[in-house]
C-alpha cells in the first residue's frame, strides 16, 4: 500500500509540476536556489557534497542518487550526518535535512579517471506544501589535485571558512547512544576535540565491562600477586598503570594501521598458530605462579634496561607493559561501535591525529576498572606466609583458563568442554573436594571446600555434556534435559550463507522481503554473545520469521571477506545491516557490536516500518 501510494505522489507530482507554476506560487524557488549545491575532491578517495538549504526548505535523505560520468569511478554508500524525522504524508516517517547539509561520499577501488562528472540526483520541498521533483545536479570532480593540494585534516570537511562535518546550525554535539558506527563517526565530525575525547574515555569505561575485557583481569591480578613480597599500594599503581599504558598505545597504534589497510590487526591474528602461541605464553605466565620459574626479560634486555635506571623495576615495568600489549591484541579482538566509529573516521578523513588519540583515551577509560583491580589486590594481597603461595596458585589457574579462552575459537566445541571440565575437576581436587573435613575446622576452610565442590559438579557437568553430544559450555545438560522431555530448545536461527558481494547482490535483486546480512566469524566473542542470546530469543526469532537471513562467515579472512566488509566500511565482526524489499541499505539501523533481545527486537520493529 505504501509502496502505491509513494508511486501515486510521483506520479501527481510530474502532472502537477506545470501547474503549480501557473496557479501563481511566485515566491517559490527555483530548485537549483533553493539547494545551492556543489562538490568537490577532498582527497584521491573521498568527494565532499555540500548543501546550502534556503529556509523553509527541506531535502529528503533517502531520495539521494549518486552517478558519474564516465561510469567507470565506484562510489561507496554516502556518509550522511543524522536529519530531523519528519512524518510525510506519502512517504510516511522519514530523515529530513534543513538549512546546510555536507557528507562525504568514498570512492572504491583503484584505477578509475581522475577527472569525472558526478551526477547528484535529490528531491526536496517547501514548507508551503509544494514539493519538487527529482532534480539532477552537476560537479566537475578532480581527483589529482585533491590529493597533492587539498588535504583533509582536523575533521574538516571544507577549508576555512566553513565548520566542521554538521555546520554551525546543526545541534549541539550529542552522546554516544547508538549502535551504529557511522552515527558515532559523526560524533567526531560535530564536537569539539574536548567533547569527543571526553565521550570516548567515557564510552572506555562503560567497554571495560564487556566479555572481552573480562579476561584481562585475572592477568593484571596474577601479574600483581607475582610481585610477592614488597607489594604495596604505589607498586601495584605504578605495575596497572605500565599495564594500561600499553594496551592503550596498542589500540591507538593498531587501530591507525587497520583503518590505513582496511582490516582490523586482531582479525588478523586469528589464526591456530598465532593463538596457540599466545596460550602458551600464558601457560607460561601461570606456572610462573606455581613456582616453576620467575617472570624476567631476557638478560641482555635486562643488562641495557638497569644501566639505563633501576634494574629491578625497569625490566619489570617492561615485562608489564609488553603484556598489556599482547592482551590488547589477542584477548580483546572484539569490534564495538566506538571502535568501529574512530576506525571508520580516520579511513575516512586520514585524522591520524584525532583519531589516534580517541582510540588512545578510549583505551585509558577502558584501563580505569583494571587500574583499580590492581591498586585494591597490592593492598588487600596478604604479605607473606602459606597464603601468598595459596593466592599465587588461584591465579594461576585462572590465567590457564585465559589460555584455553584464547584458544577456543579455534578448537572444536567439544575440545573446550572437555578441557573446561578437567580444569575445573582438578582445581577441585586441590581444593580438597572430596576430602572430609575435621570438625575443628576453620570457616575458610569450608569456604574453600565450597567453592571446590562446586568446581567439582561444574566440571562433571561439562564432562557429561560434552560426552552426551552437548555443544554449549554454558549450557552442558540442555540436551539431557529436551531428551527427557522437559521442553526442547530453541532452535538455531538458520542463516542463508553469502561469501562474495556478487552472491549478496544476486540475493539483494530477487528478494521481496527485507534481509537482514550478519556479519559474524567464529573468533569474535560479541558475536556468540548474539547466537546465544539475542538469536535464541522466541521473539526475535518470530520477527526474523519474515526476513531473509544471510550470513558472511568472514573467519578465514579472505580477499572476498575483506571485500564485503569494505563495502559496508566495517573493520570486523559482529555487524549487522538490514535492507528494505528493495535490497537498498537501512544505514540507521546498523547494529555494531553485541545487542540484548530487548534492543534487537526494537531494532527490527523500526525495520518492518521502514
């Protein structure tokens, strides 16, 4: 009905075009006055469109065409700043942009002309009621001169006099409150430096309670708890503080190099070898606190670090520091939209400078609970005696359980369980389990042997769950109990598999229903978090009833994987992009990073509306 009704309107429109002309509406302007239009090279990569709206005039978001002449340049989707929702009688509820109005629009591939005509094809109307027809729009666009004279820095769109990305009559810089990486792309292009900087170590902090945070934890404690003797208050500051310092100059660092080459470094490292590597060093890390060896750099990096300063403390502040690093690398590969965002504007507009810095002070908000973690273990940890050793082997547990945490992705299901199951059963053994307790014995005691039988049933559980054919750790007797009649599962949301863009445009062009495209890769932790507990909802699956759902498994990370995440100018999994009847991108309401059914099932309310 919709759809009827928008053709209706057009239809009206063209027939009614030289009427309206003639029934006297004097004051109307003419389309080209009414959006002033122009557009030109900011670099070899990205155009910059720019609208001057006179007042009482508004342009439509999704009436926006893009075009060259001669076809041969690829124009990537176009970076529009958020407009006002505007309910239209015809087109319904829809983005609307008013006075001035500037985005960028990439340029894909390579090897194109460097001089071409683009073709801007927009529709608008007056606040009076009258509303224009599509109106092409003509720029000539010089690639080779934008790259050598007219650099884009500081997040300006335009040199001087114009502001930044929203001009001066856009609102007031807004906070981080969506899922969508562009939204939060535009939160660098609408604020000032302070405001952005501030948003991004507060967006650090609210990070720093995510599943992939949650592994650097038990690190940072063995690592403190390793110092033994002479801990206090200071040490443990300065040791979180070298830890935090590290991870956050890998964030700026690797971020900057994967916005340059298109792909995130931790994706990249995804491989059996290269985290099998990385477990073992944290293998390593816990026989350290089982009393195997000591943790030291090397003696020729020791002999330089101590002519240099305090022999002790230099190589041991290294040592911390260069596991900050690995952990920023291996044990947090996760893409969240703030990530996403700072990615997507430095590959944009080449603002190392920004958006190095985002990802830096992201990090240090992200580092803040740990830092806090590791002040509170150097004053509470015990000094000396048998409870130091008994603390010592309860972190080195858990750094194997960061092991085999790693390595999960890339193991089958069942290798984790079982390995789950004898970490936990042998902690119990030496938890004394099974032993009887004398009557006499002290409240930690029985604590202890608690917290050992209940790593006891855990373990058994996994073990059994595994054996009987389960593949969910967090769920090992599921199976059982369906099998008993206790109420099956819910069955898996069952995806349509698309690995090349040739594959999604050929399903994009025969749908007749909206598709939803999910981004996902068997390394990626957000992603698992979606498959248990978002797509599992009986709601959500209802919703998804209706929509085609393809799936870019992008684990082995291919030249064709690599090549659908840049055409939604995504960095990694998880991501997911919703499209209308007509295969044509939803961009508002991308979902980046981990979403709870509640959200998700919102998000797919606004889709059916759309």
């Amino acid at each position: 009905m919709r759809q009827f009704a928008r053709l209706f309107f057009l239809l009206w429109l063209l027939c009614a075009a030289p009427a309206m002309r003639a029934a006297g509406t004097d004051d109307l302007l003419p389309p080209d006055k009414a959006f002033r239009f122009s557009a030109r090279a900011l670099n070899a990569s990205t155009i910059g469109v720019s609208y001057k709206i006179a007042d009482g005039y508004y342009l439509y978001r999704e009436r926006f065409r893009f075009a060259t002449e001669p076809a041969g340049v690829k124009l990537g989707a176009a970076q529009f700043p958020r407009g006002e929702i505007h309910n239209d009688p015809f087109f319904g509820r829809v983005e609307t942009y008013r006075r001035d109005l500037r985005f960028v629009l990439p340029i894909e591939g390579a090897g194109g002309p460097d001089r071409f005509r683009l073709k801007v094809t927009s529709q608008g109307c007056a606040d009076s009621g009258v509303c224009y027809v599509p109106h092409d729009q003509y720029a000539e666009i010089r690639l080779t001169a934008a790259s050598s004279d007219s650099p884009v820095s500081s997040g300006v769109l335009f040199s001087a006099p114009p502001p930044r990305f929203l001009s001066s009559a856009a609102p007031a810089p807004r906070l981080l409150t969506s899922a969508s990486d562009t939204d939060v792309a535009a939160v660098f292009q609408s604020g000032a430096a302070w405001f952005v900087l501030a948003s991004f170590f507060g967006v650090g902090l609210l990070l720093a309670f995510t599943p992939c945070m949650l592994p650097m934890i038990p690190i940072l404690s063995g690592i403190i708890v390793g110092e033994g003797r002479g801990m206090n208050k200071l040490r443990a500051l300065i040791l979180s503080l070298s830890y935090v310092a590290g991870m956050s100059v890998t964030y700026a660092v690797a971020g900057i190099a994967a916005a340059y080459s298109g792909s995130l470094l931790a994706s990249a490292l995804q491989n059996p070898w290269v985290l099998s590597a990385f477990a073992l060093a944290f293998v390593w890390l816990a026989l350290s606190m089982f009393g195997f060896h000591d943790i030291q750099l090397p003696g020729f990096m020791h002999q330089h670090l101590s002519a240099a300063h305090h022999r002790l403390e230099g190589g041991r502040l290294a040592s911390v520091a260069l596991m900050g690093v690995l952990s920023a690398i291996i044990v947090s590969p996760c893409v969240a939209a703030p990530l996403a965002g700072a990615l997507l504007y430095i590959s944009q507009t080449r603002d190392v400078l920004m958006g190095g810095a985002a990802l830096f002070v992201m990090a240090l908000g992200m580092g803040v609970p740990l830092v806090a973690v590791g002040v509170s273990e150097g004053a509470l940890l015990p000094k000396a005696g048998p409870w130091m050793k008994t603390v010592k082997k309860f972190f080195g547990t858990l750094l194997l359980g960061v092991a085999l945490w790693i390595v999960s992705p890339v193991i089958p299901v069942i290798v984790q369980m079982l390995g789950w199951a004898a970490l936990l059963i042998v902690s119990a053994m030496f938890l004394r389990a099974i032993d009887p307790l004398p009557a006499e014995a002290s409240g930690y005691a029985r604590l202890w042997k608690g917290v050992g039988l209940i790593a006891l049933v855990a373990g058994v559980a996994l073990l059994i769950g595994a054996l009987s054919g389960a593949r969910d750790p967090l769920q090992p007797l599921a199976g059982l109990r369906a099998a008993a009649g206790g109420g099956g599962q819910t069955a898996p949301v069952r995806f349509e598999r698309v690995n090349s863009l040739a594959e999604l445009d050929t399903r994009l062009e025969a749908t007749v229903t909206p598709v939803m495209l999910d981004f996902y890769a068997d390394w990626c932790v957000s992603c698992k978090e979606m498959e248990r507990y978002t797509f599992s909802d009986p709601q959500v699956q209802a919703k998804l009833a209706g929509m085609l759902l393809l799936q870019a498994d992008v684990t082995a990370n291919s030249a064709e994987h690599k090549a659908l995440l840049r055409r939604f100018r995504l960095f990694g999994p998880p991501g997911i992009i919703f499209f209308d009847r007509n295969g044509r991108e939803i961009e508002q309401l991308r979902v980046i990073g981990y979403q709870p059914a509640a959200s998700f099932l919102k998000t797919l309310e606004r889709v059916e509306s759309s």
